[in-house]
C-alpha cells in the first residue's frame, strides 16, 4: 500500500475515497450539540460508492444529516429503514447523488454515499446531541473514532446484507455489518470544539493533546495540538471548574408557544450520607477477561483494581472471582465469605490470571449473575462481542435483583451492552480510556455499588402537571449520582415535584421546585426527551402483535423528531442533471478503519503524524478469536468463513512485577520483546529495592518499638507463609500506574495492606487489639497527612472502614488510655459525617484526655501527634 498526493490506495490499485474526519460542535450547559464532518474525494476516472462503518456515542442522538457536494448542500430526512435504503438505491440507479445512514447497533453506524464523481469533493455531515451532565463540577465528554474487531461466537449462517469482515453467524446475524476491515490508513481526524458552560472552566484530555484557546467572556475553544490524529481511540475531554462547583442548571426546558406541548429535563444530585445506615452485609462476584485482548498494560490494572476492590469488603459479606476467555473459571465453586485467608488466597488467584483466547462473555456472566442473584456483579473487560442481545438476555433472566457495574477498558469496548446490563439492572458503567488509571475509576464505582442507594422510586407533581415521563421506569437514586427525568407539560406553572422511595429499610422523600415557563428555546431537550422515550419502548422486549405496535409507535415518534433508530434511516437525495447524472453501476469502496491503539495483536506501524503507514502486520495471529485482517476489499468480500486461530500473547508470570505498558502499537518483533525484557528487569530490581529499603525501616521501627513493622511491611497474614508463595504488595499497583511512568504513594501502599477487618496489623508490646488499634491508627494518621479521608472520591470507603473497625475495638481498649485516645482521636479526624463522629464522641466520653479537645481540630491535631511519637 501506497501514499501518494492523489490518495490512498490499496494493493488492488483502487483507491479510498475517504480523505479525513472533523469533529466540530459545541457543549453549552446542559447538552452538547456535535458535528461529524466526512470528507469524500474521488481520485479515480469513475464514479464510485463509499461505504464506511463508524462508531458515535450510544447515549447519542443524531438530529441531523446533510450532503455537500459541487458547492451544494442538501439535508436529509429521516423515514422507515427499507423505505430509506429504497430511495438512496434507486437515487443512485437512476444517476443521482445519494447518501444513507444506517444504525447497525446504538453505536454504530454504517454511511453509504453514492455516485461520487471523478475529482469531485464531497463532505457527508452527521449531527448528533448529547445531554452531559456535572458531578462536583466536573463533566466528562467521549467520542470514540472507530468501531474495533469484534469477537464473532457462533457458525456462519445466512446472507450477507454489507460490507464486514465476518460472515453472519446464527448468534450474531449481523456480523457482516458491524466488522469493517483494518487497515492502515492515512486519513485523520480533526478537531474544533466550542466550550461554554457559563462559567470558566479547566480543559484537560487523558486521550490526546489538545490546545485550548480563551476567547470572549466564558468561552473557549478546544483543538489537537498536532492538528491531526489518528482515529485509533477515543477522544476524552475532562471540563472542570476551578472552583469544583455545579455548573448546570438542574431544570431545562423548552416551549414554542401556547399551540405547542413543553418538554423538561430536570436533574438532581442526591446527598444520602446523612440518612445512611449499616448497609447490610453485602454478595459480590467479579467477573474479569483474561482474553487475549488483555495482553499488555489492562490485565495488570484490572488487577490491581480488583485487589483494591477486595479490600472494600466487610468482613462477613460473600464474594467470588471468575476469570473468562474462551472458558471461564472460578476462584471457588462458590461465593465465601471475606476474611483474612480468603483475602489472601484471592489476592494470589487473582496475580496468577494471564491473558489468551477469546472473549466468550456468555457463559460467566450468567454463571455470575446465578451466583449472586441479589447482589452485585462487578464485570471488567475490554473486548468487543456481537451476541450483545444473547448476553444481556441471559443476565435478565438468571437475576432477581443483582445488579451489574461494568468497566470497559481500553480504546474499544461492546458499550451498548455494558450500558443496557447497567441500565437494566440498577447498576453502573464506566469506561476506562488509554491515559487514565484503572483504579481510580473501578474503585470510585465500586465504592458507589456499595453506597447508600434509594430504590423502588415514585414521582409525584403538584401545582404542575407533567406527562409522558422518561425514563417511565425510575431508576434507583444514588448517593452523589446526577438523575435526570425527562417529561411533557401542557400548560406553564409553578409546582413541585416530590420523589418517594425506600433507603434500606428507611422511607425516603426528597422535593424539588418546578418551574415551567410559557417560551423557552432549548430545542434539544425535546429530541432527547424523544430519544429517551425510543430507548424505553426498545427495552420493553414485547413479542407478537405488540412488538408490531411498539414498532410502529418508534417509527411514527423518531420520523416526527428526525430520530435515526434500529427502525428508521436517514437518506439524502442530490437530482442531477446533464453531465453530473451517471449511467451505469458506481463501483463499490469500502473504506478501512485503523486497528486500535495499544491493541498488541496489531502491528501496524506509525508515521511522524500518528497516522497508520506501511503495511499491516499481525504478530502470528489473530485479534479476540478472529482471523488476521485481510488485505483491504474494493468491494463487499465474498467466500466462506475462515478459520480463527488463537491469539498471541504474553503471559505474566504470578507473584512477578506487572510489565510496564506497552509501547504504541507496532509489530512485534526481537526489539519489541527486547524493550520488554529490559522494562521487565527494571521493575525487578526496583522490587529488589523496595524491599531491601522495607527490611531497613523494620529494623528501624522494632527499635521503636514495632509500632509501624506491620503497617510499613510486607503484606501481613494471620498465618505463616514462605515467602515463596507471597507476592509482593506493590507489584500490581505498580503496574497500574506504569502507563505514566509515576509510582504511588505512601499512602496508598498502606492501603494495599488493609486487612479484611478494616484494621492494619501491629507488632510491639500489649494485646492483639491493642496492637492493631495503634498500628490502623498510625496510618490512618500517615493517611490523614496526605489529605485522604472517609470524603476521599478513590480511598474514602477504606477510611471510613478502618474507622469504623476503630470504634468496633474501642471497647477492648479500655485497659490503654493512650492508645484509645489515639485510636478515638484519630478516628474523629478522619471522618466527615456528622452521625459518625456522634458515634465517636459518645465513646470517646470516659476518656478525659480526649472528649474536651474532640471540638478543637488544632488541639486533636496537636494531641495524637503527641500520642503517635510516644
């Protein structure tokens, strides 16, 4: 393959036609409104057909879709699927310029543009909104830029209908129009994005580098610092305000007038912590891929998330690990319950996981959801399926009322079906982006998958009246989590609207002022609100005559709001007339797509601008199950299915450091396993290190009387243990973090070494209580001194689980002032919540030295830090 001025060519001479992506648009308050800008050109002497498979958020709506060509731009509309595809086929037949978008699933879509003529330009505009929403100030914007390979499971069955890589298989009949071929490719993407949220905000990306350029009053503007990128991962923007405040207004409306019905959105953001009582013991099972996608830098952050997640558990609650590839396996038949050993033991299960084979999510996920049928499955991957609807099927129908927190990893996941397992079941999704560490976000979730929750939700309005909600059914409040109801009123007023549901076994009821004023111009608040409704009505899982209406109903719905769904389409016809109106059959081109970056069963090459060049290489096999990625078709590939051999991978061997990340894709070679080789002796001798540097400060401490032995450590445990069969503490976190080349704190290293009680374990004089109250103490200090506290977003669950141990043990500290002075004080210090530290104060009354100082900060302080150095 070829690049020359006159375009990309590939290694049948014919030339893609796709010359590059731009991203503009803007985010202002409540929504964002983006364009996708494709731009055409045909190099060759005859007209041709472009067909290109792209990905746009699942959350998305799209609201527009226009073809500019010969200086002329022509809008699309949208109608039923065969109707459209009928009007852009005959279009086409008949010499005119035509163009279609296809949904293939909530995230992909497929662009056929016809008749392109020779040397002429043409850009395809698709337009789509999104609603974002703040959280502390904070919002977070994601467009991904290519849709990966996918993991086909099933036998090739049934007729071809576009362009893919696969054949249809009777699991995923769709699979020829959602595996667009990888290639290498030099077209990039673009980027010019308008920011405003009515207040100054702070733009960072963990994805790209991005330039950010101040204009008039609150508005900035976003671009990439090198112009243009590839589109090999998703484009992350982080928008934060300086001051960490709300930026959003919590109700939006709009109105046209009096003749017209109005549309709101109104969002709340719960605050539960202070009606919070002892959860109830808890049911985990976590679900991770070990698949060969996971070669690399994901398997040693999904564990050492996993291992922080563990240390979250409450001694009495059950968990449970299952590991999957093409099989799955368990950590144990069943869930048992967290205690020191089963920490231990999971701790060394799960450091031994390495990663091969495919991405069969079926199986273990009911197996999970079977386990724990009313609690939480906590699933982490990075892969790509296409039996989505199979999956999520089965999960519905093994639960009661389990609900599922799913992490997608890397560039590329199957977000829809991670989106509908949370949506569905009451759970959670986030993804996880190149650049960005694991745990951070997988712990920040889980600590929510266990916070305080209100559940079985009615709405009530008073003064106002409001129909046509959406969602119709509520989903469960939680606790720092922003949720959005979006609704119709007929008429303008001032009301309320009053939430009722139960918080555990407490009622809840929060009330909210409405007002809905006569005209407003938020037009797109009505199409999400359309929007919102078309999911509601997909996810009804209606059969027979019903489904038949529910079709008709999304159809009549989405052409009146110019909505593209599973059931519509949008088509734009360009008449043409003399010399611009063909004859004969346009040629077909399917355009390739980039492999993902980081992916290490890919070995394409990059150029200077980030943009794939050479020719594609892939190291001995193929990527989630699936065959090397063929040559790039001029036209729809026909044949039978080929063969899918077993991926290449490398393993990480248990109890050794995790590797450092990898290295941008390129093929594998000696170099690239010599640079592995050397990072992997690197981190060998840092461990040699830190452990001769632990074995000093132990000597140290024993001289002082033991005190920080058990906290600063090894990894303790109630049982003796060969070192042998210990693996170091730090190596899997370290890995986490190796993508940006910094090591973590103190602080979170004493973290590591939670117990499975909450507390840290002591050496030194006095009984096993006293022992372990000074030694959690201690770090709860040292944690306190690196400003983490029970309000901490990544550790706060651990530190309010330490405290809570504290008070368990204050009791048993009677017969050591000091150290329940220490214990009590520090406890105080480290929480935020007022029932808490009530709790903390009430034990803390025998104590004389202590109870009189608990309401001055700046005596406490001074008081257990006089304590501690005793």
């Amino acid at each position: 393959m070829t690049h020359e001025k006159a375009g990309l060519y590939t290694r049948e001479g014919t030339q893609v036609p796709l010359q590059g992506v731009e991203v503009t648009g803007e985010l202002l308050g409540g929504h964002a409104r983006v364009r996708v800008r494709q731009r055409y050109r045909n190099d060759e002497r005859r007209p041709v057909e472009a067909v290109y498979t792209f990905p746009l958020p699942s959350d998305g709506t799209l609201s527009a879709f226009s073809m500019t060509c010969a200086g002329r731009r022509v809008e699309g509309v949208v109608k039923e699927r065969e109707e459209a595809f009928r009007a852009y086929d005959d279009a086409v037949t008949a010499g005119h310029g035509a163009a279609l978008l296809d949904e293939e699933r909530r995230n992909v879509f497929t662009a056929q543009v016809g008749n392109l003529l020779p040397g002429e330009e043409t850009v395809v505009e698709v337009e789509f909104l999104q609603a974002v929403t703040a959280e502390e100030g904070s919002v977070r914007w994601m467009l991904p830029t290519l849709v990966a390979p996918r993991y086909i499971p099933g036998a090739a069955t049934g007729d071809r209908t576009g362009h893919g890589r696969e054949e249809p298989t009777a699991q995923v009949p769709d699979a020829d129009r959602i595996t667009p071929p990888v290639g290498n490719v030099h077209y990039g993407l673009r980027m010019d994005l308008l920011v405003d949220l009515g207040r100054e905000v702070v733009v960072e990306s963990p994805s790209h580098a991005v330039t950010v350029t101040r204009e008039e009053g609150t508005r900035v503007r976003v671009g990439f610092s090198r112009g243009e990128v590839a589109l090999d991962r998703d484009l992350v923007l982080n928008l934060r305000s300086p001051d960490s405040s709300a930026v959003f207004t919590p109700l939006v409306t709009h109105r046209k007038g009096e003749d017209s019905p109005g549309t709101f959105a109104l969002t709340v953001v719960p605050d539960l912590l202070a009606m919070a009582s002892a959860p109830p013991k808890q049911e985990v099972v976590f679900v991770v891929d070990v698949s060969g996608s996971m070669a690399g830098e994901s398997l040693p952050q999904a564990q050492a998330a996993l291992r922080l997640c563990l240390r979250h558990l409450r001694e009495g609650d059950r968990f449970n690990v299952i590991a999957f590839e093409n099989d799955f396996r368990s950590f144990q038949p069943a869930p048992v319950p967290f205690t020191q050993r089963t920490l231990e033991e999971a701790d060394r299960w799960v450091a031994a996981l390495n990663a091969n084979g495919g991405t069969e999510l079926l199986a273990p996920m009911r197996a999970a959801v079977q386990a724990a049928p009313d609690g939480v499955v906590v699933l982490l991957t990075d892969g790509q399926v296409g039996n989505e609807e199979e999956i999520l099927r089965a999960v519905l129908a093994a639960r009661k009322t389990a609900r599922v927190y799913s992490f997608g990893i890397g560039t590329n996941v199957s977000d829809v079906l991670l989106r509908d397992m949370a949506k569905q079941t009451g759970g959670d999704v986030e993804f996880i982006h190149p650049g960005e560490r694991i745990d951070d976000k997988v712990v920040a979730q889980f600590s929510r998958a266990l916070a305080p929750r209100v559940t079985e939700l009615e709405v009530r309005f008073d003064g106002v009246e409001c129909t046509e909600l959406a969602p119709a059914e509520l989903p469960p409040l939680v606790d720092g989590v922003p949720w959005t109801l979006l609704g119709r009123y007929a008429s303008p007023g001032t009301g309320t609207m009053t939430l009722r549901g139960r918080s555990g076994r407490e009622p809840f009821s929060l009330t909210v002022r409405v007002d809905l004023p006569a005209v407003s111009d938020r037009p797109a608040v009505e199409k999400l609100w359309a929007a919102e409704r078309i999911r509601g009505w997909e996810s009804a899982q209606l059969t027979g005559r019903r489904a038949e209406s529910m079709k008709q109903r999304i159809i009549e719905l989405a052409v009146a709001h110019q909505l593209v769904t599973r059931y519509t389409s949008f088509v734009v016809v360009e008449e043409r007339t003399g010399d611009r109106r063909t004859s004969g059959q346009a040629e077909t081109r399917v355009i390739p797509v980039n492999a993902p970056a980081g992916w290490d069963m890919f070995g394409a090459q990059k150029d200077e601008e980030g943009l794939s060049g050479g020719v594609l290489r892939v190291g001995g096999r193929a990527p989630l199950g699936a065959m090397p990625p063929p040559p790039v078709p001029a036209a729809a590939p026909s044949g039978p299915p080929r063969a899918r051999p077993s991926v290449q991978v490398r393993r990480i061997a248990p109890c050794a450091p995790a590797p450092a990340a990898a290295a941008p894709a390129r093929s594998l070679s000696t170099g690239a396993d010599l640079g592995r080789a050397d990072r992997n002796f690197e981190a060998l001798e840092s461990k040699r290190e830190r452990r001769e540097s632990r074995e000093q400060s132990k000597t140290r401490s024993k001289k002082k009387g033991g005190f920080f032995s058990g906290v600063f450590g090894g990894p303790p445990a109630p049982e003796p243990m060969q070192e042998a069969e210990r693996c170091d503490d730090d190596a899997l976190f370290e890995g986490a973090s190796a993508a940006e080349g910094v090591g973590h704190s103190s602080g979170e290293s004493l973290l590591a070494r939670q117990l499975a009680n909450g507390l840290w374990e002591g050496t030194g004089e006095g009984s096993e209580p006293v022992r372990q109250a000074r030694a959690t103490a201690l770090a709860l200090l040292t944690l306190l001194r690196e400003g983490i506290t029970s309000s901490h977003p990544l550790h706060g669950a651990q530190v309010k689980k330490a405290v809570e141990a504290l008070l368990s043990l204050a009791a048993s500290l009677s017969g050591d002032a000091e150290v329940a002075e220490l214990a009590l004080g520090v406890a105080w210090l480290a929480s935020a919540g007022p029932r808490t530290r009530g709790r903390i104060e009430q034990a803390a009354k025998p104590l004389a030295g202590l109870s009189g100082r608990l309401g001055n900060e700046v005596a406490l302080r001074e008081h257990v830090d006089t304590l501690a150095a005793r």
